[in-house]
C-alpha cells in the first residue's frame, strides 16, 4: 500500500470513528440526512474517503442510502428492534450451550474493568460502548468466531435505537446500576451457571440494556 493510499485510508477510519460516534451518542437523529458537502467541511476530507466511510457505516446498520436522496441515519421501526432482540437472544443461547467448562475469563474481565472506568467519566456514549463490548467477550467465550461478529453487529444496530432514548435513559437509570447487572453475570459466567447467565443476558431488555 502506497504512502496515498494510506493517508486515504486512514482518513476513511477517522471519518468512519467520528461519524459512528455522532450516530451512536444521538447528537443525530434516526432519519437525519448526510449532507456530503457539509460533511466533506466538518470532517476536513475529500469526496471519496467520505463515500467510503459512509459504505462502511452502512454496511453496519447505522446509516441508509435512500435512491436519488443521498444518505441518512439509519431507521429501526418497532419491528425491526423486535426481531434485533430475538436475533439477539438466539445467538446469546446458542454461544452459553457451547461454553467450556472452565472458559479464560481474561478478555471478560477487562471489559468489566473498562465499564467501571467509563461509569466513573460518566460518558454515556463509552459506557454504552463498554456494555456491548463485554456482552460480546461474554458471548466470544462459546469460541465461535463468526457468531461472535455476527452478534457485535447485531448489538451496534440495537445501540442505534438506545442512543435516541440516551438522555432521558439518562435521567431516569444510574450508570452504577449497570456494573452491579454486568458483575452478576460475570458472577454467573465464572460459576458456569447457564441458567443464571441466561437469565441475567434476558433481563437486559430494550429498557435496560445500555441503560
């Protein structure tokens, strides 16, 4: 890779970093219109790493290209989060069924210690950050790799539909109240408790996951 091509290509990362953000911290709304020419300004960069970095985000679920009406903010209805979460449930079950015995708890544990940090800032949008990455390392431990990018992405998009409701989410849960939810199901994975694990991963709803 050319000098160029890696200058063009660590511009797209950037503009893909601080649009993901934007999107995930709801300073955009679900629907909101992606101007090119204002982005292009914002951001500092060129037409085509811009069109690059929107491809990527879309090929994540966080922003939509609408036929001779440019690019927006992804849209989830009532439907699409209903089946997000099944989706969500499926591969959370299937992952817990093939957990070892006595599965490196490492990875797990740094995620934890990273959502304590990040409710001790108390920035929302890491904190939400941190809750989906430890439910990925809880569901990396069933050692299927694929399932495990599968179920990251699924929880980026239902990120997307908590980020509209983050700051009244805000107004109404403690962030502390999310580490002692994540510690028990940390609790459950370290005892290899299915039926615990289980039930602590169901009772992160869409009204107290990411909360």
């Amino acid at each position: 890779m050319s000098t160029g091509e890696l200058q063009t290509y660590s511009l797209v990362e950037l503009a893909v970093e601080r649009l993901r953000r934007e999107i995930l911290s709801g300073r955009t709304d679900p629907g909101e219109r992606l101007v090119e020419e204002q982005l292009t300004r914002r951001l500092g960069i060129s037409r085509a790493p811009l069109r690059e970095a929107m491809r990527l985000l879309a090929q994540q679920g966080l922003v939509e290209h609408i036929p001779r009406r440019g690019a927006r903010v992804a849209t989830l209805s009532d439907e699409d989060v209903r089946e997000l979460y099944e989706v969500r449930d499926v591969l959370e079950r299937h992952a817990v069924g093939a957990m070892p015995v006595a599965p490196d708890l490492t990875a797990l544990r740094a995620a934890l210690d990273v959502m304590r940090k990040a409710t001790e800032t108390g920035d929302r949008l890491e904190l939400a950050n941190a809750h989906r990455r430890f439910h990925t390392e809880v569901v990396s431990l069933g050692g299927n790799r694929q399932l495990a990018e599968l179920y990251g992405s699924v929880l980026v998009r239902i990120q997307l539909y908590m980020a509209v409701n983050m700051r009244r989410e805000a107004e109404v849960a403690r962030a502390e109240d999310g580490v002692v939810r994540h510690e028990r199901l940390f609790a459950a994975v370290e005892r290899g408790d299915a039926t615990a694990i289980l039930e602590a991963l169901g009772a992160h709803g869409a009204r107290t996951y990411l909360s």
